[in-house]
C-alpha cells in the first residue's frame, strides 16, 4: 500500500510540474501578444519589432495549446484538479491568442494591402494643417492614384460621399460633432473653408492615421467627402475604411 501512495504522490507531482511548464508557456504568449503592441505604443520597440513579437507568440501560443490538451488528458485521467484547471485554463487562453491572431493574419491576407482610403478617389481631399505632423513619416500624404483607386473599389466597394439634404455649415457641424464623438484629435476645423482635419490613435499598436473631412455644397443640400491615411504601414488591415464607415455612420 504505500508504494501505491508513494507512486500516485509521484504521478501527481509529475503532472504538476508538467501542467506549470506548459502554464508558463501559455502565460508567456499572452503576455507576449499584448506587449507587441503595447510595447510599440509605449515607444519600447519599433512597429515591426512588435510584429516580430506577435509572430513569436502565435507559435507559442500553438506550442502551449498542444502541450496544455496533453496535459488535459493525462490530468483528466490521473484525476489531478490542479493539473487539470491549469490544462484547461493554459487551453483555453493558447488557443484565444492563435485564434485571434490568426484571424488578424487572415484578415490582413484577404484586404488590399493600401493604407490610404478616400470616398473620393478622382480627386481626394487634401491634407494641410496636419502636413506638418507627417512631415516625418514614412507614407506620404500625396494620394497614389489610379493604381490605390482600383485596389481601393476592389477591397472596399461600399466606400463612397455621404450626400445630406441640409446647407454645408449644418452638414459641417454634424461632421465636427462625429469627428470629436469618435475620440480623434482634432488639428483645424474650418467652417468656411469646409474642412475638418483630425488625427486618430489605434488602440493597441498606437499607430497613428490622420483623417480629413470635404464639405461641399450640391443642389440638394451637401456632400460629404473623407479620407483616412495612414502614416506608416503598407497594409491597415481594413482600419482606414472602417473608421470611415462608422464617421459617416455617426453623422
């Protein structure tokens, strides 16, 4: 009987110690994932090193989401709680970390990789009190042309003017008003010119995209135009666009 006792206590330490490495390396990706862009916000690391770290905990979080289903089994039939809340908690934090980012890659895979979105691609409106802030970065302000215009229909067809039955100071001050409720920065807000200049914040990576809102008169009441940039990055990953869809949304 105690060789029993002492066998089981040695199964149950065993598990134990299994169920904390493959815990720590769950713990670590986590942290891992969320750092990547707090990090970059913080000024820590560059955006790409962020990226970097984001690509190390997915494959962690992979490794640890294997592991911590070994551990589930072998703690589920050793009848260990402890190993067992640790396998299931390990799982299921691993696998919300691939699961996110891998829906991020995927999402990246399937947008066009554009980084500057403008309801009016004849002619987009234009920056200018916050040219000097972009002054630095590495996308320019000066629009692409026909080339983003066609990957721009293709990837975001819906994207287009917001046409208001109301006079251009009215539609103007709807537009402040959306601007401002949207959290964003607002650099110069020109009643008479019929422009609005703002600058946003993403939340995790802090990356930072400069919106500029045209006010124009029509027949019928007013048109709205929008354009969100990106001031580094290749690809958004659909940012620009769908800060633009809730901006008119809002109005």
């Amino acid at each position: 009987m105690p060789d029993t006792r002492w066998s089981l206590n040695n199964q149950m330490k065993s598990i134990t110690r299994f169920a904390s490495f493959f815990f720590s390396i769950a713990l670590l990706a986590t942290t891992a994932a969320i750092m990547a862009g707090l990090g970059s916000r913080w000024g820590w690391w560059s955006f790409r090193t962020g990226f970097a770290i984001l690509t190390i905990a997915a494959y962690g979080s992979v490794v640890a989401a294997g592991l911590s289903l070994i551990g589930l089994i072998w703690s589920g039939l050793s009848g260990s709680r402890f190993g067992f809340a640790l396998a299931l908690i390990s799982l299921v934090s691993s696998l919300t970390v691939a699961g996110t980012l891998w829906q991020w890659k995927t999402k990246a895979q399937s947008l066009p990789r554009i980084h500057d979105i403008s309801t009016d691609t004849d002619n987009p409106p234009l920056f200018k009190a916050i040219l000097p802030l972009r002054k630095d970065a590495p996308n320019p302000s000066d629009y692409g042309g026909p080339e983003i215009a066609a990957k721009q229909r293709a990837g975001y067809p819906d994207i287009g003017p917001l046409m208001l039955p109301v006079a251009p100071g009215e539609a103007f001050q709807k537009a402040l008003s959306a601007a401002i409720n949207m959290g964003g920065e607002i650099i110069e807000a020109n009643r008479d010119a019929g422009r609005i200049e703002a600058t946003y914040t993403t939340y995790w990576f802090g990356f930072k995209d400069d919106m500029v809102v045209r006010i124009t008169p029509e027949k019928t009441g007013s048109r709205i135009d929008v354009r969100s940039v990106s001031r580094v990055g290749v690809s958004d990953v659909g940012t620009n666009a769908k800060r633009i869809r809730i901006f008119l949304n809002s109005i």
